[in-house]
C-alpha cells in the first residue's frame, strides 16, 4: 500500500510548530483513555514527555527516506523490549497519536490525511514489533553443552 508521503510531512512539521502542548495532549489522552499503560511510563513525565512525540516527528519528517527509517524502526522496536511494549501497546499508542493529530489538524484532518496517518502507523508500528519479535525468536538461544561446561578430568 503507498503511503501518502507529502501529507505525512506536511502534517508533520505543522504539528511540531505547535511545540509541547501537542506531546501533553498525546499523553493526557492516553493515560485516560487507556490508564491500563499508565504504570509503563514514568511518574514525571517532564523530561521523557516529548521524547515519543518527537521520535514519531521524526519518522513523519523522514518517512521517504526508507535507508534511514527502517534501521531506525528496528533498533526503536528492539529497545522497547525492556520497557514490555507488546503488539497491543503500539495499537493503544497509535489511536492516541491519531487522536492527538485530529485534534490539532482540526479541518486539515481529511479521510486522506487519516488514511495517510493509518498506513504509516502501522506500517512504522509493524517495522518496530518484528524487530522485537526476531530479538527474542527461541532459535537465537543457543543451547548449553558440556562443552560449555566441562566435567572435571579424572586423574
Ligand atoms: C511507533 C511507536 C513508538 C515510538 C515512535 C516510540 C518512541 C520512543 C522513544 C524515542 C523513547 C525514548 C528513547 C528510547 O528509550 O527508545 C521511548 C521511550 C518509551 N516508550 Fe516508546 N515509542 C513507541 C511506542 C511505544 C509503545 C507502544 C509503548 C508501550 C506503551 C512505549 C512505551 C515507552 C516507554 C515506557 C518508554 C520509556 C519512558 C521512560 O522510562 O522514561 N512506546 N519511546
């Protein structure tokens, strides 16, 4: 599926002028309507606050560039393994991300902009949780052997 890009970005970058109150509102909506992830996150949220947010900015501002986005996605799934963000997580973060850009796009959130907002999403969101899939596949451990421990030498 192609991902309406120049909406992405444009939106993007619209958004981000808006500066902080966006990230306190992504939150905020959230942590009500889903207060079930609220324990996952800090209590201060302060500093950690728009570092989400500007990851996915991030992705918006970059979302043709596929070199950069997809190891970046990777390595993001990956390290959110030690905070257990699972599959059903990233569905929770990204209706509030949506929700979050309707509210402030207000009239410039067309069916277009959602379906552009959706594919890149899930899109971004399928990179991370494969990423964190395939760090923990069972084939990666190698079993023990003696040979990793070595009985003693009879004298
Ligand atoms: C595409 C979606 C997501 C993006 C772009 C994103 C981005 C980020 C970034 C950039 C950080 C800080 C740096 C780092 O540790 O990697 C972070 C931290 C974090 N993220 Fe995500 N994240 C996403 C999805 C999720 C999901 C689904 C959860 C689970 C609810 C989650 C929970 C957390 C937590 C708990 C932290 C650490 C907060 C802290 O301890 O201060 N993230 N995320």
């Amino acid at each position: 599926m192609s991902i309406n890009t120049s909406l992405i970005k444009e939106s993007g970058k619209a958004v981000q002028d808006l500066g902080v109150q966006v990230a306190e509102y992504f939150y905020d909506n959230m942590f009500k309507n889903f207060p079930e992830v609220r324990a996952m996150f800090p209590g201060d949220m302060s500093e950690q606050r728009v570092r989400l947010f500007n990851s996915v900015l991030l992705i918006a501002g970059n979302i043709d560039n596929t070199d950069m986005l997809v190891p970046y996605l990777q390595e993001l799934g990956v390290g959110h393994i030690k905070y257990d963000a699972r599959p059903e997580h990233y569905t929770i973060v990204g209706k509030s991300l949506l929700q979050t850009l309707k509210h402030f796009l207000g009239p410039a959130w067309t069916k277009e902009m959602a379906e552009a907002w959706i594919a890149a999403y899930n899109l971004a969101s399928t990179i991370c949780i494969k990423a964190a899939y395939e760090a923990m596949a069972p084939g990666r451990f190698q079993p023990l052997t003696l040979e990793d421990v070595p009985p003693a030498q009879a004298v």
